[in-house]
C-alpha cells in the first residue's frame, strides 16, 4: 500500500474544498457566527444575513497557491513518515508549549491547522473583486481560522490535556465553573473583575460631581496644587466607553497628571443609557451634554474660555460642539486637544468592511426611531477584531486549562460596558463612517446650525498612535487638514489605549514630532500617504508623549492664580464625591 498521498490530485480538490471554506467564513461573517465556544457577535456596524458577492479567482494566483501547499504540504507528510523525525514545532505561541511538542499527533494538528490557514489566506489575497470585497474576505477568513485552531478544543489542546492529567481533572472543574460564571454575567472573563471597584482602587482620583443632568455628571477635581492656571481644562471622553480609562490607577491616570500640572480639571462623566433615554439623538447628546458642560465650567470659574479635550469619539463629538457654537457666534474654547480622534472618515481601517448602504439602512430601521444599542455587542465587535487576543485567548484559558486570568486594570474598563441610543447610533453611523459628512461644510445640520469644521479655528494638539487598529495614525493625521488653526501633530507608538495611556514615569515606548503638516499630493488620495510624508522628517523622542503635550497645553493656559478651596460654586454645589454613580452603571 503507498502511503504517500495523490498531491496532484489534492491540488485538484484544494480550490473545491477552500473554496467552501472561504464561503463558510464568509457565512459566519454575514450571520455573526463563527464556529467555536463563544459567540462570535459582529452586528453592531453590520446586520446579519447580508447577501455577499460571487467568489472567483485569480487563475494565476491561484496556480502559485496551488504549488506552493503542494510542496509545503507534501514535506510535512514526508517528515511524518520519516522514523525519529519530529514534526517541527508551530511558529505559534499558541502552540508553544512542550506538551504540543512532545505529542505528535497535536503537533502535526497543528501543523496543519498553520498550513492550511495560510493557504486559505492566500485564496483570500486570490479572489478577484474590489478592495472592500476582498477585506472583508481576510476578514472573514481570520475569524473563521481564529475560531477554528485546534487550540481551542479540548480533544485537541495537548497542552489543556496535559493540565487536566497533572491536576487529577481539576482543571476542567474550574474551567466548567468559569464557563457557568461567564454565562452568567454574559462576557469571557478577561481579568479577575472581583479584584476591582470602581472608586475603590480605579478612578480614584479625589474630586466631586458639581453638575448633572440626564446625559452626564461633571466631575471636578481637587487640586494638587497651590496655584492653578486661569483657564479650566475640560475632558470630553468617549461615550461608548467609560471615563475612567482616563483615570484607571493613579501612577498611569491622564487625569491625575493634568490635575498635577496645575490645571483646574473638569471631566464629563456619561450617563450609561437605559431605555428611559432610548430615543436620544445625535443633537441631544451635542446640546445637552459638551455645550452644556462648556457652560457650566464657564459659570463655576468665572472664566472667558477653557481647555478642552477630546478622546476617541468624545472628539468628533467635542469638534461637533465647537462648530455648532461657532455658527452660533461663540468660541468659549482657547485650545482643543483631540486624542486618536476621527473627524474626516476617509481612512476608517478595519471597521471599514462593517459599513455599506445596507447595514447603514439596517440600522435606521431597527433602531432610527429609537431603541438601545447593547454595550455588550459594542464590546463584542471591538473584541472580534483582534479575536486570538482578545477573545479566543481567555476561552482556552479559562475554560480548557481551568485558569482565572490575572487581575488588569485595562482589561477591567474594557469590559465595563455602556450602551448607546439608537438614533444617536444610526444617525453617527450614516453621517461618520458611511458619508463622512462631518468635513462637507453646510452638509449636516446639528442643533439647528450647519456644521462646518472650518470654524473651529483654536490651537489644536492632535495625537495618533501607530498601530491603532480602531483610529488609523493616517485617519487622525487627516484632521490637521481639516481644521484651520494652528495644528500640532504627534504620533505615539503603540495602539488606540496603550498609546493614550503611557505616563512619563514608566519612561515607555516613543513619541514623533514635526513642525511641518505635508498636504496630500492628489485629490482623492487617502491620508496615510500624507501621514508617511510628515513621519519622513519627523523626530523620535524615547518615553511618553504627555510631557510634550503638556508644554503646549501650558502655553494655551493663560497665567496662574490660586487654587480653589472648595468644588463648584454657590450655584452649583457638590452632589456626590467623584467618580460619582453614573460610571457605576452597568449596561
């Protein structure tokens, strides 16, 4: 009997049988599936059951492709039939561990796995089609293949197989238990959450709620020192997260730095929304919520202007205010600092494929008129995008190997979720990531004013990090062409939270500065090639960029003055100490 395969004939059925592959990623894309424990939620940009183009193939590609698993795949099996020849070990750290090295059959499983997720990729790459099509076909195609390691099955994980065998079976025990915990509470388990509290030991810099209203609290911090600028800081966090990423433990809280630096510092605390505010828009949350704090913080400092900060989508909402103020005649903003923020939606990177006229249209009939997008399927898609860190990683952890992950303070915001209207949600989804309307002066009309960025015409700090998977560095450089006032851009290593947050004292990763802002060179090209001329000339600086924002924002914070010695004013008394109830709803 020859135990050696029919590699032509493999080849033959390799387009056949990857290609019903491709069609099933593309299935549990479009359903929001994918075969595994968990489920693999991606609606909250997309509906389910969106019908997908024909898949057809590059022949010559596919010719190459065909070639190259043969000769890959007929190595692997020679090596198996050799005696005393090992498998080689996965270039994988989910197969690194020596109980996959030393079991053969899970290693050639793996081997395999590894082997065939690189040549369903490269169908992927051979698909013939437009470049929104073919992302979201490697898209399709990562799920399917991240959902689908052997890794992720107990029959097939040697090293969860190990654990059980040198544990007497208690391993799967805890890992049963942890699967029940998870049901329970309806997320995986990315940190021991039982480890925090909110206002116990994360946001726990000292300060007191001085204004709410049903969108917000504003919080005001105590100052840590004996004089203060004369002109008020504002932050305006991301409302599809909490504050406290801002705030998280003292030595890496943003917050407590600015507070040190000597700025009177006011923070917006969003209300997580329950169905009382299920049918707030857009223009709700813009009036009643960043021009409303603007006032009150004018009010509570008798102050002319402020400082202000956006971070994230509390940006495009904060740049939304200023120029609804601006129509209206008023610039009570001195300087804005929008941290890895999207104000042109011309370069949206991955979250891109989620969006055409269908799931847009989705969207506005589910949920236009009113209703709740579900801070769990928020958090879910988000997760979904980097899906072996983020997800199946704490599957074979917690459940497989029977392990509690370890207590993590950025883990344990990222799952303290928070909900959002729908109309605010569809309304965002059409006039952001679907039209990009935002930079079309006079497009959008916002609390009866006609919205034109052209007017917010303030200093502005605008920072990116280079690896943000959710704020492309090319979609946050765009805004230093959009807003016409004096610009500073700097670029932080690192990704959309990692970057934000690197406090000095770590003395962590590196910053890039440059005093000049390269246009782009030809109408319609996207920003990233503008963003590659402006990184050309720019300079490295080790360690955090916060002590270069810092110096700008000084320069923009007028003189010093003493300090207050109480929260608020007579008109707007303390309420609660900070952090305040509303971050301590849960969605």
């Amino acid at each position: 009997m020859n135990s050696e395969p029919n590699w032509a004939q493999a080849a033959q059925r390799m387009q056949e049988t990857f290609g019903e592959g491709l069609k099933q990623a593309m299935s549990a894309f479009s359903t929001g599936q994918a075969a595994g424990l968990p489920s693999a939620d991606l609606t909250a940009f997309r509906p389910p059951g969106q019908v997908q183009p024909a898949i057809s193939f590059d022949p010559a590609k596919l010719l190459e492709l065909q070639q190259s698993y043969i000769k890959e795949a007929s190595a692997l099996w020679n090596q198996c039939l050799q005696p005393g020849e090992a498998v080689p070990a996965a270039a994988d750290r989910r197969f690194s561990a020596e109980a996959w090295k030393k079991n053969p059959l899970s290693q050639f499983s793996a081997s395999t796995y590894l082997l065939n997720s690189h040549a369903l990729m490269g169908l992927a790459e051979a698909v013939e089609g437009d470049a929104k099509t073919k992302a979201r076909l490697r898209f399709a195609v990562e799920q399917w293949m991240a959902a689908t390691a052997p890794s992720n099955f107990l029959a097939l994980n040697a090293e969860a197989q190990q654990k059980a065998i040198d544990t007497r079976g208690e391993s799967i025990a805890k890992g049963l238990a942890n699967m029940l915990h998870d049901l329970k509470q309806g997320h995986v388990s990315m940190t021991d959450e039982s480890v925090f509290e909110v206002g116990k030991n994360v946001a726990t810099t000292e300060g007191a709620v001085v204004f709410e209203n049903e969108y917000f609290q504003l919080l005001e911090y105590k100052p840590l020192t004996g004089k203060v600028y004369e002109k008020p800081f504002l932050l305006v966090p991301p409302c599809i997260n909490k504050f406290y990423i801002l705030d998280l433990q003292p030595e890496n809280s943003l917050i407590r730095y600015a507070v040190a630096q000597g700025h009177r510092t006011f923070v917006l605390s969003w209300r997580n929304p329950d169905e009382s505010m299920a049918e707030k828009t857009w223009d709700d949350y813009i009036e009643h919520a960043p021009i409303k704090a603007i006032s009150v913080v004018q009010e509570i400092t008798g102050a002319d202007s402020i400082n202000a900060l956006g971070f994230c989508v509390g940006g495009t909402i904060l740049a939304t205010a200023l120029s609804v103020l601006a129509a209206r005649g008023e610039k009570p903003v001195a300087s804005v600092t929008l941290l890895t923020s999207l104000l042109d939606f011309t370069d949206t990177g991955i979250l891109d494929i989620f969006i055409d006229e269908t799931s847009v249209k989705y969207r506005e009939a589910e949920m236009g008129k009113g209703g709740l997008l579900k801070g769990t399927d928020l958090a879910s898609t988000f997760s979904f995008l980097r899906p072996n860190d983020l997800v199946w990683n704490y599957v074979v952890g917690n459940y497989l190997k029977g392990e509690t992950p370890p207590p993590f303070d950025l883990l344990y915001w990222n799952s303290d979720s928070t909900n959002l209207p729908g109309p605010f949600y569809a309304w965002y989804l059409r006039n952001t990531y679907f039209e990009n309307n935002l930079v079309k002066p006079g497009k959008t009309v916002v609390c009866g004013e006609k919205i034109d960025l052209g007017n917010i015409d303030m200093p502005v700090y605008i920072y990116g990090s280079r690896e943000d998977h959710i704020v492309p560095i090319g979609g946050a450089y765009a805004s230093t062409q959009v807003l016409p006032g004096k610009k500073r851009f700097v670029m932080g290593a690192s990704g959309h939270i990692a970057g934000v947050i690197n406090p000095p004292a770590k003395n962590k990763r590196s910053s890039w500065t440059h005093d000049n802002l390269p246009a782009t060179k030809a109408a319609g090209a996207k920003f990233p090639t503008a963003q590659r001329d402006w990184l050309k000339g720019a300079t490295e600086h080790p360690g955090s960029w916060w002590t270069d924002w810092s110096s700008w924002l000084e320069e923009h914070a007028g003189k010093q003055i003493a300090a207050p010695k109480a929260y608020g004013s007579r008109k707007y008394q303390v309420i609660e100490p900070a952090p305040g109830r509303y971050v301590k709803a849960k969605a």
